[in-house]
C-alpha cells in the first residue's frame, strides 16, 4: 500500500509548470504584485509570463528534469549514485 501526502500526492513523478500553476491559482497576479511591486505594471497575462533577464530557464530545467527522470528510470548508475 502506498501513501502519499500533500497538496499534489501522487505515486509518480510529476513536473509542475511555474507559468501554468501562476496563472490557474493567481490569475490576476495580485500576489506576485505584492511581493514584486517593480513588476505591477504588466497586465495580467504578462504578469506570468518569464522574464528574459531571469536567472532560471525554465524550458531547460525542465527538459533537465525529464531527463534525469528517464534516466533514473533506465536505472543510469551515475544518476543514481550521484
């Protein structure tokens, strides 16, 4: 028997969307206004969207962390050892 807990459990591996999970749980952006007040004069769809200048590529990350699941997956012994 398996349990999971938290707000998303789940017994597979699963990579959240930052874009995605912004725009569905705050659609107006109001709590990103809140904590970066430099960017509440983007509408709110662009509010969401990534900044050219941010410090994390979130199209790599994620491609990165497909990856490293595939290969966790095939059993790859550097992955798993580190």
């Amino acid at each position: 028997m398996e349990l999971s807990l938290g707000y998303d459990a789940s017994p597979y591996f699963r990579v959240m969307n930052p874009v995605t999970q912004s725009q569905t749980h705050d659609p107006d952006g109001s709590y990103i206004r809140a904590w970066l007040p430099e960017l509440s004069g983007l509408s709110d769809k662009e509010i969401h969207l990534p900044r050219p200048q941010a410090i994390v590529d979130l199209k790599r990350s994620r491609a990165l962390a497909i990856e490293t699941y595939k290969e966790i997956l095939r059993g790859t012994p550097d992955v798993i050892s580190g």
